[in-house]
C-alpha cells in the first residue's frame, strides 16, 4: 500500500517522499500491514476557501483524505495533490513545515490518525 510521507529534512525545510507500506498475506482476511500504534481519531471538515500558509504538523499522524482533495507545497516549492481515499503521513513537526490548501473551491473532509512516537 502507498502513502505519501512529509518529513522535515537536515535542511529545516518539509520535503516528501512516497512511501510502501508493507503487507503480508493472512489467507481469507486478505493483506495487513504491522500494527502502526495510535492514540485515537480526529475528524476533520474545512471549507473550499481553505488557504494555510506555511505550518507544521502539530503531531506524527495519517491524515486520510475522504472528500475533496488538498495542495501541500513543501519548502522547495514542489506540490501534491493528495486526493479522496490517499493517505498522508505528516512527520514535518519542526522547521519551515508545509502549505495546505483548497483545490477548486471544494470542501474537504478528512481524518487524522495521531500516531505515538
């Protein structure tokens, strides 16, 4: 399974990096990965007007987009489009962080897995 990762690098600034997350076979329960240990579920809505300047995650998490889909711009200037059913693992916690914002005026929703450290 696919996720992008956001991270912050040596340099301060967040940076991504496409991540395989692994799976192994459990016969008729299909594919499971490891157990990622958590600390419970946040959900989360924002308008289509939704424009966040330069911030960082304010915890290691898995945001799951459901609806709607987000622009990240690292500190490079690259952007990804993070669309409904991908997953983004925010690491960025420390230096520059990332931009967020709305794509073509439609809302969002979304949820935030914290993770433990």
């Amino acid at each position: 399974m696919k996720l992008v990762r956001i991270y912050t690098g040596d340099d301060g600034r967040s940076h991504f990096e496409d991540v395989d997350v692994a799976l192994e076979d459990h016969g008729p329960m299909g594919r499971l990965s490891a157990l990622w240990p958590g600390r419970g579920v946040l959900f989360r809505e924002v308008d289509g007007d939704y424009d966040l300047d330069f911030h960082t995650a304010p915890r290691r998490q898995l945001v799951v987009n459901l609806t709607g889909s987000v622009d990240i711009e690292v500190g490079d200037g690259t952007v990804r489009r993070i669309g409904p059913g991908e997953i983004l693992l925010a690491e960025d916690t420390t230096g520059q962080g990332h931009i967020s914002r709305a794509v073509a005026g439609e809302p969002r929703s979304c949820l935030f897995l914290p993770l433990d450290d």
